[in-house]
C-alpha cells in the first residue's frame, strides 16, 4: 500500500518509501538499465553556463554522419562530426565547424539575436535554423544553411520563431512563432502576436520558396 498512488485524503507525507542504495554511475561504459542505450562519447562546446542553453537541440544528419547543435553561449551552429564513431570505444568528438550566425546575418541581410532551434531535410540535404530578430518585437527568420553551413536563403517569420522543423515529406520547413509578451501585460507592454510559419519549398530554387504566416486572429 505504501507504493500506491496517493492524495491529500490520504494525509501528509510522512514517510518515503525505502529504496535500495544505487552505486555511484560512472561515463565509461555506461549502459542503460533497459540495455537499449549506451555511452559512447560525448562533444563540449568548450563553455559553462549555470542558466544553461550552451549545447541543445542537437539534430543528426545520416548522409554526412555529422550532428548539428544550437549554442547560446556563442549565438553560434556547431557543426560536429561523428563519421569516426567506434564502437566500444569512449569516443571524444571534435568541431568540424561554428557558424557565426550574426556574421552570416550580416552578410546575407537578415537581423539575428537568439538562434532557438535546428533541423535537417534528408531528402535536399539542407539545413534550417530558427533565428529570433533583434528584439522580442521584431519579426525573426527561417535560414536555409548546406550541410557544409553555408548560406542558402532566408525567409521573413513570425515574432520569436522557434521550434524549426522540415515536414515528414522534406516538402515544407514550419516555425513556431511564440509570440511571448516578454515584458507582461502591463499598459506599457507589446504583446507580440503569435503565428506559425509555413514555407513551400522550392526544390529547384530555394530562394522561390513561397511563405505564409498562419495566424490565430480567427479563433480569438
């Protein structure tokens, strides 16, 4: 009974139910209790940052068998190669490249701050990143990027676009635009409006892609 699910009918809790001790887990050899997962080596971005954000939203590429990670510490694309992979081995990754995000938006026209999230397109071998604008009130972009992290094209989204994504098919890449009212809802407090982005992408000429912002006005 003491493991049941409980609720406050059932009183304070007074008592944890006792568990055995677990010995101290270690990063050689770590396999995970199912089996199905096991450690094989790790990549650091050389950086530490308590509120965290310095490594994440990790996406993988088959066909070049490197990785792609979001750096907030650097406003930077890591691209990571694993092609070296052994098997039984604690394999360190190294750096095969950093996109400098503000230095590519500079020299393509775009504005970028915050770049939120990553994603490949198996099928054109392409890659999106979300990039925020310059401020929490300024439209961000969807940027188009070769495996390689060189500059394709860019498209106009919505307010804070995150949460980047190709659709199953590789025909389509969507943005989730968040539109969060940073400052609150004070009187002096803009309240961005939220939106998903849709772009149709043009296989044989990217930067024709057509775009649309789906907004909600319709369901207020």
């Amino acid at each position: 009974a003491q493991y049941r699910p409980r609720s406050m009918a059932d009183g304070a809790w007074t008592q944890q139910p006792a568990t055995e001790p677990q010995p101290p887990v270690s990063h050689l050899n770590t396999t995970s209790d199912t089996g199905m997962l096991q450690y094989l080596g790790s990549y650091s971005t050389g950086a530490v940052n308590e509120d965290g954000g310095v490594a994440e939203i990790v996406k993988y590429n088959p066909v070049n068998q490197c990785m792609y990670l979001v750096s907030g510490e650097f406003q930077c694309v890591d691209i990571v190669s694993l092609a070296e992979t052994q098997d039984g081995q604690q394999n360190t990754f190294t750096l095969q490249k950093r996109i400098d995000v503000a230095t590519l938006a500079a020299e393509n026209g775009f504005v970028a701050s915050d770049i939120t999230s990553v994603d490949v397109n198996e099928q054109l071998q392409i890659i999106a990143i979300a990039v925020q604008g310059a401020t929490y009130q300024d439209r961000g972009s969807i940027v188009l990027l070769t495996p390689d992290g060189d500059y394709i094209t860019h498209f106009e989204a919505g307010y804070q676009p995150d949460m980047v994504c190709f659709t199953p098919d590789g025909s389509r890449v969507l943005s989730a635009d968040e539109g969060e009212p940073r400052n609150g809802y004070g009187a002096e407090a803009t309240d961005p409006q939220g939106s998903v982005t849709i772009v149709t992408l043009n296989a044989q000429d990217l930067a024709g892609s057509t775009v649309q912002i789906a907004d909600f006005t319709a369901y207020d």
